[in-house]
C-alpha cells in the first residue's frame, strides 16, 4: 500500500530506459530518499509533500485521505524534521520534549506517558535533563527526531537528516532511522545530495531535479549503472 503518491511532476530519463511517467510513490514501511540536485526542486517538492505548500496542478495522493481536503489528519500522521533546529537550547531535552508535546495538543496523561518512552526509544536517559546546548551535533539531531516522533507518526519526513554531522554522527542517526524503521514500522522520507547516504539506508530512492522526478530505482541500480559509467569513461580515457 502506498503511504502516498506524486505524479505528473516527472519526465522520462532515457539512460534508465525509462518508458513513460515515472510514479512518485512512498509505500507503508519503506525507507524512501529524495537524492535532489538543485536546492530549490528540493525545497518546493518537499514543502508540498508536507502541506506547507499548495500544488498549483500535477498532485496527487492514493493515502486514506484527501491531503488538501483534510489537512489536520495529513498533518497529525507526520513527523517532521527541518534542517533548521526548532529546539530550545537553554532547555533540557525533557523540558523540549513537554513543549513540542503540548504544542502537539498532548494532553497530561499521554504526555507523562509518551515522553518517557521516547526517552528510553531514543537512548536518551543519561542525557534527558541536560541543556541542550551542551549536545553534541548528532546528539542535538537525535533530539529533533525523537520530538518529530512524539506523536507516534504514520510517516517520518526529514530534510537532510545529517548534513554538517562527522562520520560517526552521520552513522549514529543511519542507524537510528533503520531501527525505528524496523522496529516502529515508520515510513521515513528523507532529502539528501548524498548517493553514499541514499544507499546506505533507504528502499528506494528517488532522483529530483529541477522539481521533478526524473528516476526512481533501488540504490543498488543507481550504482551499478554509475559503476558501467565510469567504466567506459575509463574506457574512453584509454582510447
């Protein structure tokens, strides 16, 4: 089942042999990146996606629900991360979690019981009521997750998940989408420029560029034909 569905916002790669529109569809459950090559195709296909833009024409969706028809249950079924943090970092990532948790509409009860379960989902325990502002990059990103989880989302989405991390933070917050993937079931939708990143967690990816989907493959076959490529480059070197 697809958790929804962009079409008519593509156009034929020939190099992928391609044959035809190219469906945008995220199905329930996978990991599914947006590898864009120009900035702004990124920022407007993913503010649609997230409702914080209306189409003009060319969008559609097959989820259970009409996304401009009924935009309060498109919005509750998503988490959302921006690059830009929206954390307090004089607050404790416990006293951030209250706020975006009321902001949510939480009420006391689901609040005192959901906050310490995302702290202990999110292996935050040991840093739970410290400021935020003495986090570690990837500690500070890992946060951000967690307060974008609190209200259990359908579907996870998140803007360049890792930009600006080192190595071990880049692997640090890898491997925490795979795990609420696989243990949550959470469908997560993530923008990225990175091919390394698209391939070391994601189902299915995506190529954006210019606003509009050109391809649409595994990262396996986005490699292997970026392998064939650089071979008869090589190839032609020789020549």
């Amino acid at each position: 089942m697809a958790a929804f569905t962009v079409e008519d916002l593509i156009r034929r790669l020939e190099q992928l042999q391609a044959r035809g529109p190219i469906p945008f569809d995220v199905k329930s459950g996978e990991v599914f990146g947006i590898l864009c090559t120009r900035g702004q195709g990124q920022r407007t296909l993913i503010a649609v996606i997230m409702t914080m833009l209306f189409p003009v024409s060319g969008f559609a969706e097959s989820s259970p629900f009409a996304i401009l028809g009924n935009l309060g249950d498109v919005r509750r079924s998503m988490g959302i991360v921006l690059q830009e943090s929206v954390l307090d970092p004089a607050l404790t990532a416990r006293e951030n979690l209250d706020f975006h948790a009321r902001l949510h509409g939480l009420d006391d009860g689901v609040r005192e019981r959901r906050i310490p379960e995302v702290i202990g989902l999110f292996r935050m325990s040991g840093s739970a009521d410290t400021a935020v502002e003495t986090y570690s990059p990837a500690m500070v990103q890992r946060l951000e997750i967690a307060r974008a989880f609190l209200a259990h989302p359908d579907v996870l989405f998140l803007a360049e998940p890792t930009k600006g991390l080192d190595e071990p933070g880049r692997r640090e917050i890898w491997n925490l989408l795979r795990r609420l993937n696989r243990e949550r079931r959470v469908t997560i939708v993530f923008t990225t420029h990175d091919m390394d990143e698209a391939e070391a967690i994601c189902n299915r990816v995506a190529v954006v560029d210019g606003g509009e989907v050109v391809a649409l493959d595994t990262p396996d076959t986005f490699c292997a034909i970026m392998a064939i490529n650089d071979t008869l480059l090589k190839f032609d070197d020789t020549a």
